[in-house]
C-alpha cells in the first residue's frame, strides 16, 4: 500500500469525553516511533503504545501480500479522534493504513481521567 489519500472518516458513535482506543500500524519502527512522538507531543493522543514487528497478511489490488508492520495502539478521547486520525493519516506512507476506532467500556477511572486531562485542549 502505498501513498497517502485523503482520510474518509466514519461519523462518531461515542461522546467527545469517551476514551477510545486507535489501532493502527506502520511499516517500520522508525516510523511508528516519529508517529507516536507527534500524535503524544501534539496532544492528540495520551499514550501510544508500539507492539514488536509481525506478519499482515492482506489482499491489495487482488494480490495476496504479507507484510512486517510495527503494531500501534493509541489512547485518545472521542472529541480528539477525528484531528489525530487527519494527524495520522497525513503521517502514515499507505494509500490505506489501518484505522480503527474502539470504545472503551470502562478501566480504571484514574487512568481513563488521566487520559481525558492529556488531550485537553
């Protein structure tokens, strides 16, 4: 996948104070590292976690491809979902990265408060 087309985003289906988790991936550490570091200096996202490199397997252009990619699992909040996904979409070299947003239900209130205060604006 290659090249950056512009993001078509899903309309929201949670509150703006929500925490939602953002999966996505990058095709190398590099990258996924210099994402990351945007979208947590930016305050678009509290935490960005990188997972260790593995395997996609995928059909692009009715071509069966398997690919490395580095794991990327980001917390933000429903209000801050759309800007850090323009923000990532820009950043990320596929024509069609991965991006998908997930409710969270609920977790530590400590935590899930302290992601809401890092991506105040």
């Amino acid at each position: 996948m290659s090249s950056v087309s512009s993001p078509e985003l899903a309309p929201s289906l949670y509150a703006a104070h929500d925490v939602v988790v953002i999966l996505s991936n990058a095709p190398d550490m590099l990258l996924a590292k210099r994402i990351a570091h945007v979208l947590v200096e930016e305050h678009l996202a509290a935490c960005v976690n990188l997972g260790a490199q593995g395997l996609s397997m995928y059909m692009w252009q009715d071509e069966l491809e398997g690919t490395e990619e580095i794991p990327i699992t980001i917390k933000t909040t429903g209000f801050r979902a759309q800007a850090l996904i323009e923000r990532l979409m820009a950043l990320h070299p596929y024509e069609v990265p991965e991006v998908l947003v997930l409710p969270v239900l609920g977790g530590s209130i400590s935590y899930l408060e302290w992601v809401r205060a890092q991506v105040r604006v």
